[in-house]
C-alpha cells in the first residue's frame, strides 16, 4: 500500500511500518497544504492511504470525491510511543478499507 503521513502525524512513525510504501507530507514538500488540496494530490501521486490523527479531516471532505481512504488514529498525542499502538490494528484491518471512506481506529 502507498501510505501518506498527515502533517499532524510525526515523521518517525514511518520507520514503524513495513511492506508498505510510505511518505510524509514534509517529504512529498506539501507542508501548510489545505485539506482539499491535499486530498487532490494523494489521488494525483496515487496514494491508497491518507493517515492522519485528525478527528475532523473526514467531516470537512466531501469522500465521494476522492478515490483514497483515510485512516483516524484515535489518539491525544502525535507522540510515536502512542501512535505505534495502532499499528497492528490498522495492520489487521488494511485490506478491508475501501476508496472514498474514513476509519478510525481506536486501541
């Protein structure tokens, strides 16, 4: 799977996935892009995942519009030692998750 990083999630849970291709917005030089737009270049750079920790992102898009799925890591914090707990959840649940959808997965 091509995974993007939401900005609001920290770079170094990157390194905590494997089999999967993976990048920051930072990396990709999308840093300060709008949720709109950046919804437009995961399609656009073919991204299957949008990760992030934000709560909101999936009220303020319209999905239908985006051939990308994005996955809610229910936290409080961005700390890696919080968001590696995750990890496995998102893991078992992968290849169920479907285009033009938001899931949020909670510990």
């Amino acid at each position: 799977m091509k995974i993007l990083l939401d900005e609001c999630v920290t770079k170094h849970l990157k390194k905590h996935f494997f089999g999967h291709q993976v990048s920051t917005v930072l990396e990709m030089g999308w840093s300060g892009v709008k949720n709109g737009k950046l919804m437009n270049l995961c399609v656009e750079n073919q991204f299957d995942i949008l990760l992030t920790i934000d709560k909101n992102l999936q009220h303020q898009q319209n999905l239908d519009k985006y051939p990308v799925t994005i996955v809610i890591f229910n936290s409080f914090s961005s700390k890696v030692e919080e968001l590696v707990e995750f990890i496995p959840l998102f893991e078992l649940q992968i290849f169920s998750f479907k285009k033009h959808h938001a899931y949020k997965i909670d510990r």
